[in-house]
C-alpha cells in the first residue's frame, strides 16, 4: 500500500507551529465616575484652582527673571495629579513623578510656600534650594520626586513588597517617556514579581514638540502594558470624578496583590514643554478649542453650580487661592539664599 505524500515545505525551514492560544486575563473591572459629595467635589475644585493658579503665578515670576533653569508648568492637567492622589494614603503610599512636578506636590497638600521657595532658588525650599523647579521631594509626604528618569521607578514598589506595609507606588510619565527602553523593562519587572505599582501615562499629546500621533506606532499608549500581562485602562484625564473613579478601581487591583496596572490619561497642556518652548508646533485655535470645550476647572465650576454653589462662593474660594499664591511667591522672594557653604553639603561621593 503506497504511503501518503507528506507536505512539501522549502528547504531549511521548519514547519509553522500552531498559533499558541492566549488564555483569557483576568482584568480590572471598567471604572466609574467617582460619586463625589458637594464637600468632596469644592476640595476637588481648590485644589486644582490652588495649582492653576500657582503656576500661572510661576510662569510670571520666571519671566521676571525670579526663577532660572528649566520650569514646566502643568497648567491644564490639574485633574489628574488631584483625581489620583485624592485617593492615596499619605505616608503609605508613594508617588514620583517626572520634571513637572509642581502640581503634584501641591496635590499632596505640601506647602505652596516652600515649593515656591525652592522654584527661586531659596534656603527654606523644600530642597533647600538645590533641586529648583525639576528635582523637588519630601519623604514625609512619601513624595519622591520630581525626577529625570521617568517610568523607571519600581524600586519604590519592591521596597512596599518588601516589608509588606501595604503601600502603592504611583510612578508618572508622560506620552514621549512611553517610547523610551526603562520603561519596558521596569513593566516586565513589575509583572514578574506582580509588584503594587500603578504606571500612570500622563499623556498630554506632546511630548516636547513631538505629538503622540508623529512619535508613536501604537498611539492607544494603554495598550502599552499588554504584551507584559499588565492591563491597561483609558481614561479622561481632563474629568476629575472620572480620574479618581480610575484610580479607586487601581488601587484596589493592586492592594488585591494582582500586579501592576496602567493607566493612561488622556489630558492636555496649555502651555509650552517648558517656558522656554515657544509652542510653534500647535495653533493657537487647537489650545483654545480645548480651554473651552474640557477644561478641568470650568467643568468642576459647572458641575457644582448645578449641585446649588453659588457663584459668588466660588469666587471667594478664588480670592483665598490668589491670597495663598500671593503670599508664597512674597515669602519666596523674601527668603534668603543658601549659604555658599551649602555647595558642598547633601552630596554623595562613591568610591571603587
């Protein structure tokens, strides 16, 4: 009996395998909006009125000369520091960021007078005048930075495994950070060792001057974790109820002892990378376009109205605001120097 003709395949390559089957993942559920009370939502709306109003007011002392070296300003994204840390335990967990980092900080209820200080240069900031606009940092906030390598940082998550405390790390970085090497490698580390880390994509479209769209071959930068078996979630990073809805559904993941997650938030800048970035790269019409239709304020601002907030309530919580900016960047211009002695101390020498 003649033996059946076996397949014919070119000589030196093997025979396809079978496509593997992928099992189904177990994934966070989709979050909600975060139900917040009217007391809830008027913290909400000061905070993030406090770091508009902060940076605008950093913006005009930079001009003035007043602050030197780089300065990135977050005007535009207040929803997302606010709508995430809201949520954090302070001293538990830990939070570090990239080099914009001054709303952040004023998030985790730091004082604006000594963030200000040290944006000048001065003794009493909070880096006692050494770290300046991109390298601020309270360990007793368990607040770790601003900080030039971003998306990198899960060491702070290992430390919380570790000695079993509990704690989370929220690790920023933004859209242009998404396409750099660390990040990829501190995703498979995360996974591996299911670390309790939230990787949080502040994506603001530009990455310096670069759009997302231009820099990146999988622009849904959620979908970044998947190949690493970290789920990724898509969120509204301009709607502060909708960020703390996320951020509630990735604590509870992570503190669950499931890994890592990421979330992208899908926000915006109004100003320049920096405040030495003219912004050529966008129009003026695009940035207005989005000031009127998903400002993170004047969607706060109207959703309160509705709740019965009066106007003029709002505008004294304003005034208060203006007052604190006021007397920081005051104090700040006060304060003095560090003294020159200071050049030499908080440095680490290492030896081979």
């Amino acid at each position: 009996m003649a033996k059946a003709a076996s397949p014919k395949r070119a000589a030196g390559k093997p025979a396809a395998a079978a496509a593997p089957q992928i099992p189904n993942r177990e994934r966070p559920p989709e979050p909600a909006p975060y139900k917040a009370t009217k007391d809830e939502l008027l913290e909400f709306y000061r905070q993030m009125l406090l770091i508009r109003r902060f940076e605008e007011r950093a913006g005009q002392l930079y001009g003035l000369g007043l602050i030197g070296g780089f300065c990135h300003l977050y005007i535009g994204q207040e929803a997302v520091a606010v709508g995430l840390q809201s949520a954090l335990t302070v001293g538990k967990d830990s939070v570090i960021t990239g080099y914009r980092d001054h709303g952040h900080m004023l998030a985790y209820g730091i004082d604006p007078k000594v963030i200000m200080a040290e944006l000048t240069g001065r003794e009493a900031g909070i880096s006692r005048g050494k770290g300046g606009s991109m390298h601020m940092f309270s360990v007793e906030h368990g607040f770790y930075g601003g900080h030039g390598i971003v998306g990198a940082q899960v060491g702070l998550a290992f430390k919380h495994k570790y000695a079993e405390d509990g704690g989370v790390c929220l690790a920023y970085f933004g859209d242009g950070a998404a396409n750099q090497g660390q990040v990829y490698e501190s995703f498979n580390m995360a996974e591996l060792w299911k670390l309790p880390i939230i990787f949080v994509i502040e994506n603001n479209q530009y990455a310096m001057g670069t759009s997302v769209n231009r820099a990146s071959a999988e622009d849904q930068l959620y979908k970044r974790g998947d190949s690493f078996r970290i789920p990724g979630i898509q969120v509204d990073g301009m709607d502060v109820r909708a960020v703390r809805g996320a951020a509630e559904t990735a604590l509870e993941w992570v503190r669950g002892g499931k890994g890592p997650v990421l979330l992208e938030l899908k926000t915006y800048r109004y100003r320049g990378h920096s405040m030495s970035d003219p912004a050529k790269y966008r129009s003026r019409e695009e940035v207005q376009a989005v000031r009127d239709k998903s400002d993170p304020i004047d969607h706060v601002k109207k959703e309160l109205e509705a709740m019965g907030v009066a106007e003029v309530d709002l505008k004294a919580i304003d005034n208060e605001i203006k007052k604190i900016v006021v007397e920081a960047a005051d104090f700040a211009e006060q304060a003095p120097e560090p003294d020159p002695s200071e050049l030499h101390t908080d440095v680490l020498v290492g030896s081979y």
